[in-house]
C-alpha cells in the first residue's frame, strides 16, 4: 500500500508551515468552484459578517456542523464560554437557512468532565428557532478507555429542524438484513408477520447508527493529517435523507471537506467554511481529487503529494 501519510495538522507547527505556501485560501477569501456547484470560505465561523459574505444571499435547506468539541486537541474554553461561542455559530446558520430546513449537528460529551459540552449544548439550543427532533448516536468500531469502565464507543449527532423540513426515510435503509421475525398483527383482517409488512428486508438505521466504519489509513477516503474527519457514510446518509438533489446545505466546519464531497457524489450544492487555510486547501483539493479520479480520499497518501505516473 501507498505509504506516504501526514501528521497530524494541529499537532506539528513546522509541517504547517511548510504546507502553507501551497494553500490557495488566505483568511477572509473565498473559493469559487468554477463548475459553479459549491463554496469554500476561509473564515470564522462566528463571524456573522463573514458567513453572509459567504453565503451571498443564498439559503440552505439543510446544515451538518462539526465544530471542534471542546475536548482534547482544541483550544479547550469553559463549557459557558463554548456554548456562549456556539450560540453565536449556530444563531448565524439559522439565519441562512431556508423556512423548511434540517440542522444537524455533531457534538461530544465528556465523560471525564462532567459530559461536556453536550448536555449545556442541548440547554442552549432549547431558546433558539429550532425544534429538537431526533438524538442519533454513531458508534464506533474502535473505542477508547480502560478495563475499568465502559469503552468509549459513540459519536453524538443532534438533529433540529426549521418549520417542517421533507425527511426522505428511504435513505435510513441499512445493508443489514432483519433478522427479528414473528412481530404479528391484523391488517385488513389478515395475520401479518413483520417481514411482510416492512419496506424493505433490512433494518432502518433509526437514531442508532451501528453500520458506518470509522474512517482509518487503510480506507479509501481517509484523508491523513484530518484528525476529525466523519465517515462520508455518515453525512452521505444525512445529506439523502435530509435534501434533494440540487439543493444547498451549509457545513461551517468543512477539515476534510466530507460535507462537501458527500454533496459532490449525491448531486447537491454545497457551502462550507473552515477557518484553517490547511483544511480549506484540502477540501478543494479532496473535490478536485475526486473529479478527477473518482477517489473518495488518498488513503495512506496525502492531498499535498505529487501524483505518481
Ligand atoms: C471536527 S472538525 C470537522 C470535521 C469534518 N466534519 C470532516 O468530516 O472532516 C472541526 C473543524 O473546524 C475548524 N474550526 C475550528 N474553529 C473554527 C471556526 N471558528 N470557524 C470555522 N472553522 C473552525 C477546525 O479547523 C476543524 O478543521
């Protein structure tokens, strides 16, 4: 296998540096996608002034954020003060939603500091325009912890919605045959077995996520130097279940450029920020990548290596 990985990005100051020069984003500006589809701006995503600029009057039916979560690997702030950060972020994208729309938001609890932020994230989303609508966690394969307490296995995903967004149930489908049969019941006065009543012989995802491989070097989307970055699998499945095709949807958030590339493969529009030159450079780069080869990631590559042959 390829073997020619980064590091990871917030972890080495010399390794930025030498990545800088070849980032085409400074902050404040904004990438255009000449096949005129998508957006990628270098900025806060806090600054409400900057987040109209990028969005340029347009609205989107649909919003995924992964802010960075207040643990480890991030500037780390009290819980108040992050939340009082997010309020800003999150009132911001509500206002750059359509009336009908989907608010997705991945965050993380702590469980060796009180479970924060997610449970003061919650509080907080209670006074805005919002509607708390499912509570979906993700889990993962690997886990962390110790063989004194549960291993640590999920990844948290809130969803809320504005007004009354479309939900497309056909995309909760998973590859996973149902197995539970004899759930009887009368329909039409004939004795139904659950099989025969269903959509479809496999089971929905519903707010249990228990199919979607994390993402690690030797997949094809792995994007090295991404320390966060989701399983396109995941957002893949938000974005079909949440939006049509040609519809906008908005990531404030974008590190490997996953909402993007997701939007790309499923034929929507897509507008995402990101604060870091380095990730901006690399979400463009994830796009054209895929443009041009069908590639989802570089694997055990990078976005900065020159293409062999
Ligand atoms: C958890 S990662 C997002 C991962 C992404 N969903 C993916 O799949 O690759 C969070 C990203 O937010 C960026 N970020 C941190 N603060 C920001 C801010 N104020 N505005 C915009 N982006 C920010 C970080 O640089 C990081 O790349």
């Amino acid at each position: 296998m390829h073997n020619n990985p980064l590091g990871r990005l917030d972890a080495s100051e010399d390794l930025r540096g030498r990545l800088l020069p070849f980032c085409r984003l400074e902050p404040e500006q904004i990438w255009q996608d000449p096949q005129g589809r998508h957006r990628v701006g270098c900025i806060d995503a806090a600054d409400e002034r900057a987040v109209a600029r990028l969005m340029a009057g347009d609205r989107a039916t649909l919003a995924i954020h992964d802010p960075p979560y207040n643990l480890v690997a991030f500037e780390e702030r009290t819980p108040t003060e992050y939340v009082a950060w997010c309020k800003r972020w999150v009132d911001t994208s509500i206002a750059t939603l359509t009336d009908d729309a989907s608010f997705y938001v991945w965050l993380g609890a702590d469980q060796r500091d009180g479970f924060q932020p997610l449970p003061d994230f919650m509080i907080m989303m209670r006074s805005t325009a919002l509607r708390a609508r499912s509570f979906i966690t993700l889990r993962n394969q690997r886990g962390y912890g110790t063989q004194k307490n549960w291993m640590a296995v999920r990844q948290e995903l809130l969803y809320y919605v504005k007004g009354d967004p479309l939900f497309l149930v056909d995309a909760e489908y998973t590859d996973i045959p149902k197995s539970v049969r004899g759930y009887y019941k009368a329909i039409g006065g004939k004795r139904t077995e659950n099989g025969e009543r269903g959509r479809s012989d496999t089971i929905r995802a519903g707010n249990v996520w228990i199919d979607v491989q994390q993402v690690f070097y030797r997949m094809e989307e792995n994007v090295s130097g991404c320390f966060a970055q989701k399983p396109l699998k995941a957002i893949d499945r938000i974005v079909r279940a949440s939006s049509q095709k040609g519809d906008l949807v908005s990531d404030f958030f974008a590190h490997a450029g996953t909402t993007l590339l997701a939007c790309e493969i499923a034929q929507r529009r897509c507008i995402t920020a990101e604060i870091d030159p380095i990730f901006c450079e690399i979400a463009i780069r994830r796009l054209e990548h895929y443009r041009k080869t069908g590639k989802t990631g570089w694997q055990n590559g990078n976005a900065f290596e020159i293409p062999s042959g």
